[in-house]
C-alpha cells in the first residue's frame, strides 16, 4: 500500500534503495574548488571491463522488481502482473523529445532519502526503508521548458527548417550520479561499464548546450565536466557570484539577473513600514555572507537594527528544530519581522521545520520564492500565511497558462512524471501488462485542479529562466545558421553542421543583449523586484498575490509601490504589525539613546521649554523662534500675541484711574490754595513754590500715562525726558522751600545777609538752575543714546512684550542718581531746620516726604531690576505715582487740614495768641 503525505511516497518495505542514492547528512555546497577525476578532451570510447555494474537512480529498486517477476514465472509460469506501485518505480527518470538539435536539460524534479537507513535482508549496500520526494515546481521547470520548445519549432522566423529538441535528466542528489547523467548524455549511451573518454559514440546527436539548474551547486558539478569540453552551460538558478569566475567557469553563462538591489528593496519595504527591529536568518555559506554585509550596510544607513543573526545549514534532512537551538530566539523575540536569505535547497529543512510551528505572530519576508514541504495535519493556520516574498520581477507568457490547462500524460507521452501525476492525484491507474496509463481517470483531470502550493499555473521565476535559456539558446543558433548561410557558396547549401563550442560567440552577443529583437530586449530587465503575498488561510490554499513591485532606476521616493489593501497578514494580525525595540517617540518628544543597546533602542523624554518635536522618533527637538512659543503638547510653535501696558488691562487701568485721581486732587489742592493764596498759612510758606510745586505734582501724576498705553518712538522719548523734568522741578521746588526756612531762621547768618537773601529772592534760582542741570543731561542722553521703541520676547512665554527701551542704562540711572541727590539735599535742609520756631513751620513735613521719596526709589532699583515686561513697567509707574503721593500728602494734606477743618488756626488772632510767635517773623511774599 502506498502512504501520500504531502510530496512525499512511501514504497512497501519490501522495495529497496541503494546505497549511492540515499540523500545523507552531508553539505552539497561548492566553494569555488572541485575535486573531480579528470577526463580527457574527447568524448567517450566504450570498452568492456569486469568492474561493478554502476546503477543509475531507481535501478536497484527495477532490478528488485525484475527479482520478484522472474520467481514467479518460474513458480507458476504465467505472465507477470505488475502492481500500479511497481509500475510507478519502473517508468524511467529521463525522457527525449526529438529534434535537429538537441539540448540537455537537467533538473532534479524527484529524490530519495532514507529515514531509519533499514538494511536489506540479502542485498549488500541497500536499504528497505526510503521515500521519493517530488518536487513539483520543479517538474514546472520541465513543462516550461516543452512549452518553449514547441513555441520556436512553431516559429517561422527563428531557425526555420530546424527543429528543437532536448533531453532530459532528472538530477539526483549525490555527486558521483550527477556527472554520471552528464556522461550519458554527452555518449549517447543508456549504461556504462567502464569508460575512456575519446570520443561521441553516436554520429547523428546534434548537441548544442546543456540548461542546469535551479541548485548552483549541482550546475557547478556539471559545469566542471561540461568546461572540459567547452560545452555551452546555461543555468536558471538563483545567480551566483562564483560563476562569475571565467577562469573557473568559462562556458556558464546565468540566465538570472544579478539582483544587486535586493537588500535595498527590504530595507525601503521595513521602511515604508517603520519595522525597525528585524531578525535574519542567513544560509552559511559565501553567498550569505555577502547578503548579510550588503543588507547590514543598508540598514544602519537607515537606522534599521538587526534582532538577531542565525545562520542556516545546508543540509535540508538533518535540519530538525529539536537540534536547533536558536528556535527560542525566533519565539522570544520581540522582533515580528524576520528575513530569510537562502536558496532551495537552503530552506527546505527551514521550512519543514517552522511550518510545524504555529507561529502566528511572525511575517516571514522571504528572499524568493520557495517550496514548502507541506505534511498532512488538521491544522487550519500556517506559520507561513502573511509572508512576503521578494521575487526577481520577469514578462507573465499568456499563452503558459494555457498550455498548463491543456498539458495531460496523453498528448505528451515522452514526459515521464506527468503519468506519475495523473497516477498520485487523479485516481489513475497502470496497465498491469506494460505499466501505460489507462485512460480511467478522474474526469476532466488537469493541472489546474491541483492545489497552488503544489502547482502554480502562473509562469515562476525559475521557469522564466528556463523560458528565456531555451530562447537564448535558439537566437543564438539562428544567427551562427545565418553566418553559414552567408559564408558557403552559392547552391551548397546544408544541413546546420557545428561543434557546440563553436555556439559561444554567439551565446555572448545574445547573452548581454546583442543582436536580438527589441521586444526581447525589453524582457532582460535587470533588478527589478515582484513583491508577492503569501496567502494560505485556510492552509492548502498556497497563493502568491502580487501587491507591489521595486524598481530601483525611478525616483527614490517612487521606487516602491505597495497595494496595502490587498496584503493578507497572519492570523494574528488585524492591521499592519509593529516590530520595534521601543515605541516611537510622538510628537513632543525626543529619543534618547541607550548605553551599550543599539539605536533602535532608546527611551523618549519630553523636549524642553520652548522645544517642538513636530515629528515622531526624532533626535532633536527644534527651538521655537524669538517671535513664537511651543504649545503645551509641544507639537506646534504658536506665534505670540503682542502685549503691553493697555489701559484696558486690570494694571493699566488701575494705574490709571490712580493717576487720574492725583492729578485732579492735586488741581483741587492748587484751586485751594489759589482761593486762600492770602490766608496766613499760604502766605507763611512761600505761595509762589507751593504753586510751582502743585503744578510740578500734577505733571507727574500726568507723565505716569505715558508709560500706559501703546509706546511708539515719541512717547519713549517723552517718558524719560518729562518724568525727570517734573521731578526736577518738584525736588528744587521743596529744596528752595527748606532753604528758605533756614535763611529766615538761621541765627549764623549776619541779618544783612539775611534781609539781603530774602528781599532778592534768591532761592527762586535753585529752580531754573536745577532744571537746567536736567536738561543738559537730558540732551547728552538723548544724543549719545536715545531712549527707543523695544520687544521683549522672553518676558512671558506666549506674548512679545512691547516697551520702551532706555536706550543707555547708564543715562537712566545718571537721572535717577540726580533725583536721589536733590531729594537728599532736601531731606537734609529740612531736618536742619525741623526745630526753628515758626507757627506754619513745614520743616518737619518736608523731611518726611523727602524721605519717603528717597525710600520709594531706593527700592524702585532692585525691583526694577529684577522684573520684566509690564510687569516693570508697571513697577516704574507705581515709583513715580507713590513718590508723588508721597509729596502730595506730606506737605499739602496738613495745611488742607487746617484751611477746610480748622480755619480758626489760619488767622493773625490765633497768631498773636501763640507764646512763641515772634511779631517780626512773618515771611510774606
């Protein structure tokens, strides 16, 4: 009985396998060097020998088949019935289609492996226990290339009046039977007993060049027998630096394109993704290396970091995820992306093993298309559904579909695998005479009803390989059979005669694009990628879904196109997966680096004052202009208002009203004194200075408004130059009221001195001399350095504050230091003069406003100083009001108190009632 699981046959026990065909632990890799007996430059003389039989793929098993029918002819006599599964192993490995030319294909659609290695009971070297794996994207390879074959011989215009043919050999997986298919192919022959090789045993086979592929490592151990020979060799594979070696490989010509891109492809797809954190799994060999430092560079450029780096061994049957110890990394990472690197024969062990893990939370972005070994379970999830799949972008050949729908075992006899086809999948059966396929099928039987995963009935990467070798192959036949034409005499014509070395030149001029049509010109694109998606839920559905392509020639932000819509992601998945180490830094924030961890590793701390991060995983933040302040998510820098002292303002306005107020009382107090200017009271201290100095009074409570309100150039200029001229004016007002007083009452003074200083009037000087100090300061400040319209753009967070700079700090203080010394000069003639006998004596009052004048602007200094803004606008006003207030109450308030409360004291009776009072004393004016 047969037991099918997946790909895979298991014979009946009693069916042996030979030694030379099982598929070992071993490494079928090349590294540039080859270790083959040499051969001489002829082809093959056979000559009879006594050494043992050499067996080709399946004969021990047809030999043993062979055993069971000759015992029982000879124990019953009749006609031996071969079994389907007898029939199954009988069918040979390689079939010939016939043409003038022939091409020899090699593929290795089918190989053998033992599980247990069972020995057989009597034959030496042979084991019992085996399976036969078919590759059926393989057997593709096979059909394309009939497909091809039969489109040129159709052609009228490609090697018209000669036909094509080929050759096929499946390969197998030791080498010693690799060269040994070669042999028989280059000889002619069926079987070989011992060879020297002189010379081609059959005239009549026209052999042009051998199509290897898609394992490099089986076309380089071809490559070195065929090289002895300088026979055409075209591989289809994946392309392989080590083949670039001419001195090595001087007839191999790779149909593949050089794929020099690739790694740039991935990394712009992790970036179009933000997937930072990616794991590799690499093949160990020269070829892995080389992705792993190309794609390396590629990501640090971009700041893309590698999880973790496993290299895969080659040999597929040895690969089991219990001896894999790496398999806990690929679990535990945090890294959801992973990227396989390797060929075929690379990933087959890979991928049988990972398909038996559910691993659902993994998008595995494979580096070309690959062929998993499917196993029968009941399982609905695939580790694999998701995937993305870089393959070498190739022309789709409408009419392959067609031919595929169409291709069964019986319009294409010469091909061997396709009855094993019809056997294993629709319910076929064999002649039990000749082992032919009976036509009891399952009806309407065709390829097109196997699952994708088996067979794909759109033209693969490898199959266009093939597609374009066979072309390749045919251009160049048609140009030599051009040159000949040309080149014999007229009426001489023959059939096409050549030596296949002789096809070379051409195959070079063809190979890079020369003499060849234009439109197959436009098919030898190089570097450009398909990305496909893998979807297979439920599992054995195994499509492969175009959603973008990379082309790396257009512009850098056009070179990759990706329809998110149709991509399918694991199971898991509901949207596009994440793979980072840390979670992206949002707007408002910046990365910070961690020590000894990679660069996508990082924590995120929030910009600082007046930063913006507009941005997500940004290292820096950005400044805010002068003119503009960050939000408080800073996300966005807003642009200020423009503020100031405004009389609408609570502090404007208050300031304001306070001035206002003032200045009408101090018009009020002027009005009073105006009306009693000939009350003794009045007339005892000097009228004509209490006027100035209301008058003084009320221009300082004015000049407060202008530093409320918009400034502009003239208002700062005005500010200074009107705030210390009434000040000015005021301080050498109560200056010459004090000195006054001392001149009248001082007893040091001769009294002609006395009557001298009082009938000139010569304290009324002190004003104008004073003022005119002021002015001439005034007019060094204003023409050294002029006080001027200012913003302050650092005073509050979200205004620019607009003010009047001082222009010359030192000029400001120059006046505030001249104020300071004619209020202390006061303050000091006052107090010398506190105790004199007077009745209206207001030495005592001017002493006490001048101190308070000089305690208010004392501490307006540091204040001042450390405030900003309206703020300190604010603070000059409230010095130049509270100073005013100052002088105002102290000197005017108790003589208001006596003219509207107590007017029987401002009388000359109450006068002349006073002790002290001295009659000559009165001052008058």
């Amino acid at each position: 009985m047969w037991n099918f699981v997946g790909t895979e046959i298991q014979p009946m026990p009693h069916v042996p396998l030979h030694d030379s065909q099982v598929q070992k632990s071993g490494n079928d890799r090349m590294t540039g060097s080859h270790n083959t007996t040499a051969v001489a430059p002829e082809y093959c003389n056979i000559t009879e020998a006594h050494d043992k039989d050499v067996k080709t793929p399946l004969k021990n098993i047809i030999d043993v088949v062979k055993d069971e029918r000759n015992k029982s002819l000879k124990k019953g006599g009749h006609a031996y019935a071969y079994t389907s599964s007898e029939c199954y192993f009988r069918i040979k490995e390689e079939f010939h289609h016939e043409g003038d030319v022939t091409i020899g294909v090699f593929f290795p659609v089918h190989s053998m492996y033992t599980g247990n290695k069972v020995p057989h009971p009597y034959l030496p070297n042979v084991y019992t226990d085996f399976h036969i794996q078919y590759n059926f994207k393989i057997h593709q390879l096979v059909l394309a290339l009939i497909f091809v074959i039969e489109e040129i011989n159709r052609n009228p215009h490609l090697l018209p009046n000669i036909s094509l043919g080929f050759d096929f050999y499946n390969v197998p997986y030791s080498e010693k039977n690799i060269l040994m298919h070669a042999l028989f192919w280059l000889t002619g022959l069926s079987s070989i007993r011992h060879v020297y090789c002189n010379y081609k045993c059959v005239k009549e086979r026209k052999l042009t060049a051998a199509i290897t592929g898609p394992s490099w490592a089986k076309s380089a151990h071809i490559g070195t027998l065929l090289q002895l020979y300088k026979f055409p060799q075209l591989t289809v594979g994946p392309f392989e630096p080590i083949f670039n070696d001419r001195g090595q490989f001087t007839s191999l010509y790779q149909m593949a394109p050089q794929g020099t891109t690739l790694s740039l492809a991935m990394v712009s797809l992790m970036l179009h993704f933000g997937w930072t954190w990616v794991g590799l799994l690499i093949q160990d060999d020269h070829r892995g290396t080389q992705f792993l430092a190309d794609i390396r560079e590629k990501m640090e450029k971009n700041q893309v970091c590698i999880a973790f780096v496993e290299t895969i061994q080659s040999t597929w049957n040895s690969f089991s995820y219990k001896y894999w110890k790496s398999l806990g990394i690929i679990q535990e990472t945090l890294a959801n992306i992973i990227i396989i690197y390797g060929d075929n024969d690379s990933l087959q062990g890979l991928m049988s093993n990972l398909g038996q893990q559910i691993l659902t939370s993994k998008v595995w972005v494979m580096t070309s298309e690959w062929d998993v070994t499917n196993t029968a379970d009941y399982f609905l999830l695939d580790s694999f559904h998701g995937s993305l799949i870089f393959s070498q972008h190739h022309e789709q050949v409408t009419e392959f579909k067609n031919f595929i729908q169409t291709v069964n075992p019986y319009k294409y006899p010469e091909d061997n695998y396709l009855p094993k086809l019809w056997f294993l999948f629709f319910k076929c059966s064999f002649s039990e005479l000749d082992c032919h396929l009976l036509e009891n099928c399952q009806p309407n039987a065709s390829l097109e009803l196997l699952p994708r995963h088996m067979f794909d009935m759109v033209m693969n990467e490898d199959s266009y390989n093939t597609y374009k070798a066979v072309y390749t192959v045919a251009h160049s036949l048609h140009e030599m059979s051009l040159q000949q034409v040309q080149m014999q005499p007229l009426g001489n014509v023959e059939r096409m005669a050549f030596i296949p070395w002789q096809l070379h030149p051409f195959l070079r001029n063809i190979h890079v694009g020369a003499n060849m049509p234009l439109e197959w010109k436009q098919k030898l694109d190089d570097d450009k990628y398909d990305i496909l998606n893998f979807w297979n839920f439920p599992k054995g559905i195994g499509l492969k879904v175009k959603v973008g392509n990379f082309l790396p020639n257009a512009p850098q932000n056009q070179q990759l196109t990706l329809s998110e819509k149709m991509i399918q992601w694991p199971e898991r998945y509901s949207e596009i997966p994440q793979s980072v180490c840390s979670v992206s830094c949002g707007p408002g924030f910046r990365k910070v680096s961690l020590e000894g961890k990679a660069v996508c590793c990082y924590d995120c701390t929030p910009c600082a004052d007046n930063e913006i991060s507009n941005e997500t995983d940004m290292e820096k933040c950005m400044k805010c202009s002068e003119s503009h302040y960050a939000g408080t998510e800073k996300k966005h820098c807003l642009q200020k208002a423009v503020s100031f002292l405004n009389h609408e303002g609570p502090l404007g306005m208050s300031l304001t009203t306070i001035a206002l107020c003032f200045s009408v009382l101090t018009t009020v107090i002027l009005g009073l004194f105006v009306k009693h200017r000939d009350t003794p009271i009045i007339k005892a201290n000097n009228r004509t200075l209490s006027y100035t100095l209301l008058i003084a009074l009320t221009v300082c409570f004015l000049c407060a408004l202008l530093f409320i309100g918009h400034p502009n150039t003239t208002t700062c200029i005005l500010q200074q130059i009107v705030f210390g001229g009434a000040f000015t004016v005021a301080l050498a007002t109560v200056l010459a009221k004090a000195i006054t007083v001392v001149i009248a009452f001082k007893v040091t003074f001769p009294r002609r001195v006395v009557r001298w200083l009082i009938i000139s009037k010569a304290p009324n000087f002190i004003i104008p001399i004073c003022t005119l100090i002021h002015l001439v300061f005034c007019g060094i400040w204003l023409g050294t350095s002029p006080p001027f319209l200012d913003q302050d753009y650092h005073a509050e967070h979200e205004n620019i504050i607009i003010m009047c700079n001082k222009g010359s700090s030192f000029a400001f203080h120059g006046v505030l230091g001249y104020l300071c010394t004619l209020a202390l000069g006061s303050f000091t003639m006052a107090f010398m003069s506190r105790n004199l006998p007077d009745t209206f004596n207001e030495a005592k009052f001017l002493s006490f406003s001048m101190l308070v004048f000089f305690c208010v602007w004392i501490t307006f200094l540091p204040v001042y100083h450390s405030t900003q803004g309206k703020v300190m606008v604010a603070m000059e006003v409230f010095s130049i009001l509270a100073s005013s207030a100052a002088l105002l109450g102290f000197i005017f308030v108790p003589k208001c108190y006596i003219i509207l409360i107590r007017p029987d004291r401002n009388s000359v009776h109450h006068i002349r009632k006073r002790p002290h009072s001295r009659r000559n004393n009165p001052l008058k004016t």
